[in-house]
C-alpha cells in the first residue's frame, strides 16, 4: 500500500476482512463495501483481483459495444419480433446519445432528457414506455457484469400502457377490400385477419388446410407467440372465402392456406388499400385483429370465449384490443328500449339484453363449448358465430336457452 495513515491502513483491513467473510459464507458483499472497491485506482484493485478478492477493473465499454454485445446475447433467447424491438431501442439510444458514449457517463437526468426528446418528436407514451422497459433491462444486464454501477433509467416510468387506438375496421371496409383483392390467396389472408383475428405474419402463413375442420367449422391455430394451439371458429364470411379457394385451387391437406410471402407484406396491403381509396391507418394488421375481437364483444359473444379464440388474457384483450363502437352505445341510449329490462353489465359487456350467461367461468377452455352449446343455440348477425347445424344468421346476437 506504501506509506498510508493509520486509519487508511485499519478500514482497508476492515474492508478485505468482510470480503473474506463473505467469501467464506457464499454471501454476496455488503454495497458499502462493494462501492469501495469500486472506487480503487486501477493498480490496487488488479492486485486485489490476483488474489482472488475482487474481479479485475476492465475499461468502460462504449454504447454501441456494450448494447451491440448485449444484443447478441439476446438473439440467442428471445424471439427474432423481441430482438427487433431492443435493436429499435438502440438505435434510438445512439441516434441521443451517441454511439461512442461511455455507458458509465449516462446520468439519470441524461436518461430523463432522451425520454422527453422522444416524447417531442411524437413518439406515443406506449412506445416511449416500450424503449424505457428495454434501456432498463440493458443496463441491469450492464452492472450484473460490474460494467456499470447505476442504472440511469431506472426511475423513468416503464410501465404497460395501453396506445390510445380508434380506428375499427367496419364490415362495408372489408368488403371493399376483398372486392378488390388480386387472387383467391389474398382472400383468404384478408378473412384470416378480420374474420378469425390470427396474427400476422406468425399464425396467417402458417395455418394450413389440414387445421381446417369443416364439419365443425373450426381452425387450429399454432401461435408461435405462445408455443400453444387454440381452436378459433370458422364464421360465415370466412367459410365461404376458404370454401371458394379450396373448391379452386383442390390443394393437398398439409399444404398452407395462403400462398403468399410473409414480406413486403405492409406495402403490398398500402397498395391494396389505394386500389380501393382507403387511406392506410396505423398498425395495419394488428387493427383487423383488435377489431374481430371487438367485433364478438359487441356481439355479444362471452369475452372468456373470445379471449380463448384470440389466444390472449382477458386483461391483455381489453387493455390492447378492444376498440369502443357505437352499436352498443345506441342501444343503451334507444328510446324505444324498455331500460328496465337492461342491466348495467349486460349493457356495457354487450352480452345481450335481459341475457345471463351461465358460462362465466374465466378458465373454462375452448373445448368446454361443445358441452356449452348442447344446451343453447346461438344465431349470430354478418359479425358473429354460426355453428354448423345452427338455424340461419340473423341481425344482432341472441342465445335461446333451453327450458332444461
């Protein structure tokens, strides 16, 4: 240590004496002895490292090495749509900071100040929040491998919020839509989007004709997203598109439904859409999947059955995918409608006037439907269910519960 006052001599001893002590229990050291080391020079804390009581002090890596490193690492965990979303948080983290910035020279009012930065340039609080979540998890990763020793962002609010969407794809839209679709193949994408709420591209190009159950009018959907299979019905309009196909193009069992490439598939849609002259709205096909969701909602459909359909949670579907219209909201407020009759939950729920589902349970499984429908026959309208042997369609959703 060389020449040193007595009292730096005794607190250097304490200090290696807890180190010892933890060493010897399997503990981890104390933070106040941990900040200690940290503020070494560089000589003594490589000596101590030699002897085995520390690690040795390695140079601050910059940005984009530490997060381009902590990138890598990801890929070999997550998902290639979760990979793409830190690498989106990256580059928005070099386009403030810079790509050569010591990590360690990130001050939380720095942090503080990229996530204003992004909020002025129209970034949504959700997206903001997304990017502030994925800074978080970068740089806990950071200071796990003693490259950092704070974390900058870590008051910044991450927490889930819902992005504010409006937008609903109505059924007049979609039929322009399929009116004007190139072939049989894009018919069928458009149905599996609005009419079966699958997600793009993960489980539309994947599904084949061999998940089709026309008996009983079901699909089986694979998500990759949760590495689990879900039954989702087969409503009229869909029926009849994949019908129409399958008559055509007399394709094998196993082969899939759409014979489309999974990309440039944004643009191909933007142009479709200018075909019709509709303007494109925001999140092209995560809107067709909000919107079937909300169209069974307000059909009346029990949203334990819905969620089961989508392969969500019910906290996540009305978080996410519920966008408010304007059929439920004129029924309660038509003058011609005895408002005795109507309940408060049934009403807002859109679960029927004067019905009571007997089906409430949250954890009942799509499979339990069959035992559920022994008992009831639903009719459904353009936006509901029909299941085969069912009487025809008719305007609104009913259930007529049996005298049993």
């Amino acid at each position: 240590m060389g020449v040193v006052s007595l009292e730096c001599a005794r607190t250097f001893k304490m200090q290696i004496e807890k180190i010892l002590t933890a060493k010897r229990l399997g503990v981890s050291i104390e933070p106040n002895t941990a900040d200690w080391i940290t503020g070494l020079d560089l000589s003594m804390r490589n000596r101590m490292a030699k002897l085995g009581l520390c690690k040795a002090h390695s140079p601050t890596p910059g940005l984009e090495v530490a997060f381009e490193a902590y990138l890598e690492n990801k890929r070999a965990e997550l998902k290639p749509a979760s990979v793409k979303r830190i690498q989106d948080t990256g580059r928005l983290l070099y386009d403030f900071f810079g790509k050569s910035l010591l990590i360690t020279s990130i001050s939380p009012a720095m942090a503080k100040d990229w996530r204003l930065d992004l909020l002025k340039k129209g970034q949504t609080e959700a997206s903001v929040r997304t990017a502030t979540r994925n800074a978080k998890a970068f740089f806990r990763d950071q200071i796990e491998r003693e490259n950092a020793f704070e974390n900058p962002f870590k008051k910044l609010p991450s927490t889930s919020v819902a992005a504010i969407r409006k937008h609903r794809i109505d059924e007049e839209t979609t039929q322009q839509i399929l009116k004007a679709c190139p072939s049989n193949s894009w018919r069928c994408f458009v149905g599996l989007l609005k009419y079966a709420g699958l997600r793009c591209p993960s489980e539309t190009h994947k599904v084949t004709w061999g998940d089709v159950d026309w008996s009983r009018r079901a699909i089986r959907v694979h998500a990759t997203k949760t590495e689990r299979e879900r039954i989702v019905p087969i409503v009229p309009q869909l029926y009849a598109i994949l019908l129409e196909s399958f008559q055509k193009s007399k394709p094998k069992p196993g082969s899939p439904i759409l014979n489309l490439a999974a990309n440039n598939r944004h643009r191909s849609l933007k142009v479709l859409l200018k075909r019709c002259k509709i303007n494109p709205w925001d999140d092209l096909f995560q809107t067709f999947r909000r919107s079937r969701r909300s169209d069974w909602i307000d059909a009346g459909v029990p949203a334990n059955y819905v969620n089961a359909w989508m392969g969500h949670s019910g906290q996540v579907g009305d978080a996410h995918y519920t966008i408010l219209g304007d059929s439920v909201f004129d029924l309660v407020t038509n003058v011609s409608t005895d408002v005795s009759t109507v309940s408060v939950k049934s009403a807002v729920a859109g679960s029927g006037i004067g019905y009571k589902s007997e089906c409430t349970d949250a954890n009942q499984t799509v499979e339990n439907s069959r035992d559920f429908n022994e008992k009831t026959r639903i009719s459904a309208g353009s936006e509901g269910v029909v299941r085969a042997g069912i009487e025809p369609a008719t305007h609104g959703f009913s259930v007529h519960c049996s005298t049993n």
